[in-house]
C-alpha cells in the first residue's frame, strides 16, 4: 500500500544543513499495523509526517496504491489526504467544540454530506469508540484516555483508508496505553484499515505491530517482521532498545562468560513449542543439562514466544549437534 522510495529530508539550523531523514526506503504492505520506533531524534515524527506530506521531503519519492503523492498539485493531495487520518501525540482537540462537534469537523471541512448523514457518523464513530455517552461534553471534561479516543474517531471521520498514529500513546498511563493499543488493534481487525504509528517503546511493537523499522539518526538500520527483528535483533540500536525492555541477554552472557568457562545456548520457542516441554526432552535424549541464566515468555500481538539463555553443564553429544536436535523440535538454538 504504501512505497517510501528514498526520501531524505534536511532541516537548517545554525546556518548549517541537519538531516533528519537519509535515504529512508520502506514497503508497507495493505491492511498491517507498521509500527517505527528509535530514540528522540531519530527522525520519526518527520518520517510519518512525510507520508502524508505535512512535511515534504526534499528528495525521493512516497506512493500510495501506486500513486506518487509527491507530484500532486496542492489540490489533488489535498483531496487525497482525506483518506488519510492522523492520530496526534498530544490530542490537538478543538476546546471551544464538543466531542461531536470535534469529530464531525473534517466532515464539514470535506463537504458533501447533508447534516443529517454527518450527525449519523458522528454516532456511528462515537460507538466504535466507546463514547456514546461523551458526545455533548468538552475536551476540559475528559480524561486523557478519552481525548485520545475522540482523537482517533476524528481521524476515522472521512473512511480513510490509512491510519498515522504520532507517538499516540506516549502522553498516557500505562494501563490507558493498553486501552487505546486494543481499541487501534480492533479497528485494524474491523474495517481492515492501514495502521503505521511511531513510538519510542518496544512494549508498543510487540503488543500491536505486524512490522517494524528501527530508525537512528534519520536512517533505518533495521527492518522486518516483528517475531524476527526481536527474536533476532541484528543491529546495536535494536538490541538495547530490546535491553530497557528485559528483553536484552548480552549482559547475562557476559557474566557467565567471565565465571564459567562452558558454552552458552540460547533457545528461541515461536508458537506452539513454546508451551511444551522441548527442553526437558531433549536433555533426556542426549543427557543435556544446563544452568538456566535468563528466561522471557510472552507474547508479540498473538503469538507466544520463548527465548532462554542457559549455560550447558554436560552433554553427551558434541554442543555443535544441538541446533540440528533443537530444530526437530521447532526451536532455534544457538551457540554463542
């Protein structure tokens, strides 16, 4: 649905050139929740602001369904970004209008509809939204969790085909976070809606993400599925990112490296294997034991996944053997 084709964009300060995006390339495929993720500075809120050309970048391409939005006069991407709603970090409500008069503000701006047909989606909105009973309230009135809420039915306004979410969940508490993931992961369910939102907390990838593209310094060092850029994080950035999150075992097998001088494993379960007993077959098999250091079980979106780093204490077959055994059983080893 959506090809970024090497976009760089570069912001002037101090009289000198910073760039913000360096040749960023992404494919988005149809109907998936992309998430981007990196540390302050990395150049997301840029990143996702270019694919609806609030900023435009100053080379490269973005197209969606095949169309080139970077060459659309000022009034044909002006049509085009009504099917395309965004979600903002910190709400951007109207405070003199209600929550209904909120949300049927893009209805009026894009025309069309008599008042009658706006009202009807008004309430169509505010019950996928859960505030039915908000609807004559004023932003003052409501909770962050519920801003966020009409924020999105906002953004829903128009039948967009495309969802941006900037740093959505950022300015909320932990348990509204949770809140909000589920409501976005039952809208991508429902309308089959394009969802790509950007974040600084991996917790936010695994709960909701198909994809991801891990930016540092305006460049994407990493991309790929979910399950595999955590199951198997390549780049350093990833991997501490991974780290704040407990995910993280490098520090685990530095101590053991520097106590024991045995061989460490680390076995990754993906879906059904993860809730069998592979290990304990295994070291039955081939008189595998081994000194568990760290253990992870949890899930990314709906997928249950293991990971554990253990030191191995005896085997009857050679360490290298391991990886082949372990496939068997559907789970990944590796020696390191």
């Amino acid at each position: 649905m959506i090809e970024v084709q090497s976009i760089s964009k570069h912001y002037q300060h101090g009289g000198k050139s910073i760039a913000a995006l360096d040749n960023v390339s992404l494919q988005i495929a149809s109907g998936e929740i992309y998430g981007i993720i990196g540390r302050s500075g990395a150049g997301k809120s840029t990143l996702i602001r270019c694919l609806n050309l609030l900023e435009r970048p100053d080379s490269g391409h973005v197209s969606l369904h095949g169309e080139d939005i970077t060459r659309l006069d000022e009034r044909a991407l002006q049509q085009r970004r009504q099917r395309i709603g965004m979600v903002f970090q910190h709400f951007n409500l109207l405070r003199s209008r209600t929550v209904a008069a909120n949300v049927r503000f893009p209805l009026e701006l894009a025309g069309g509809q008599s008042p009658a047909q706006m009202d009807a989606r008004v309430d169509e909105l505010l019950a996928l939204v859960g505030l039915q009973d908000h609807k004559h309230k004023r932003p003052s009135q409501l909770s962050g969790g519920q801003k966020q809420r009409v924020g999105i039915a906002r953004a829903l306004a128009n039948h967009p085909d495309l969802l941006l979410c900037d740093e959505a969940t950022s300015a909320l508490d932990p348990e509204t976070t949770d809140a909000i993931l589920a409501l976005l992961a039952d809208i991508n369910r429902q309308l089959g809606l394009t969802i790509v939102l950007i974040t600084h907390d991996m917790r936010v990838i695994r709960q909701l993400c198909d994809s991801v593209a891990v930016l540092d310094h305006g460049r994407v060092v990493e991309q790929g599925k979910v399950l595999d850029v955590f199951l198997a994080p390549q780049h350093a950035v990833t991997q501490s990112l991974l780290a704040e999150t407990g995910m993280g075992q490098g520090a685990l097998q530095g101590i053991w490296r520097q106590r024991v001088a045995t061989p460490v494993i680390k076995l990754t379960f993906v879906g059904e294997p993860t809730l069998q007993p592979v290990l304990d077959k295994v070291g039955r098999e081939v008189g595998l034991r081994v000194n568990l250091l760290s253990g992870t079980l949890s899930e990314i979106k709906d997928t249950p996944f293991g990971q554990l780093l253990a030191g191995v204490v005896a085997s009857d077959v050679d360490v290298s053997a391991l990886p082949a055994i372990f496939a068997r059983e559907g789970v990944r080893c590796e020696v390191l």
